[in-house]
C-alpha cells in the first residue's frame, strides 16, 4: 500500500502544481497507469480483505474527485501547453474514461 500512497501523492502535487511543465500529460499518464497497475497488484493479492478492498475504493473515488475538481484548471492549462494537441487528447481520454 505504500507504492500506491506514493502514486498518490505525486499525482496530487502534479495536479495541484502552479505551473504545468510541458510533459504534463506524459507524466499524469504514466501515473496513473503506474497506480492502475499497483490497484491491480493490491486487488489482485490472495489474502486481500474487505478493508483493504474497501481503502482502494475509497481513494480510487477521492482521485477522481481531484481530477475532477481541478478538470477546468488542467484543460485550460493544457491548452496554453506547447503540446497543446497531445494535451487536449490525454485530457479528453482521461475525462471521458476516469481513472
């Protein structure tokens, strides 16, 4: 659970950041899939439990309530981004298919 903690986290600061470099997408894109990956391997474990099973759920739903809170400052963001094309494409998967 730590990696998964670990995800987490860098995926809050580079959410949350003040300004967005321009690897951005590359970078929220290659977090995610490292935290779906790791969800997997939790989820995945022959001795999970309802609490562990439980904990996933619930910070999986509170980082999608973080995108989704911050959906307008990323898109507006992206736009501005050099890569503006590719941003709008990652953002638009990732609005329309979650995490």
């Amino acid at each position: 659970m730590e990696q998964l903690t670990q995800l987490e986290l860098q995926i809050e600061q580079l959410l949350t950041a003040d300004e967005y470099n321009d690897d951005f997408p590359e970078q929220l894109q290659q977090l995610v899939a490292l935290r779906h990956q790791e969800v997997e391997r939790v989820l995945g474990q022959p001795d999970l439990t309802r609490v562990v099973f439980d904990d996933v759920v619930a910070r999986t739903k509170a980082l999608k309530s973080l995108i989704q809170k911050h959906k307008d400052i990323i898109g507006e963001r992206l736009v501005r981004s050099k890569k503006s094309k590719q941003s709008l494409s990652l953002y638009s998967n990732i609005q329309q298919n979650g995490l």
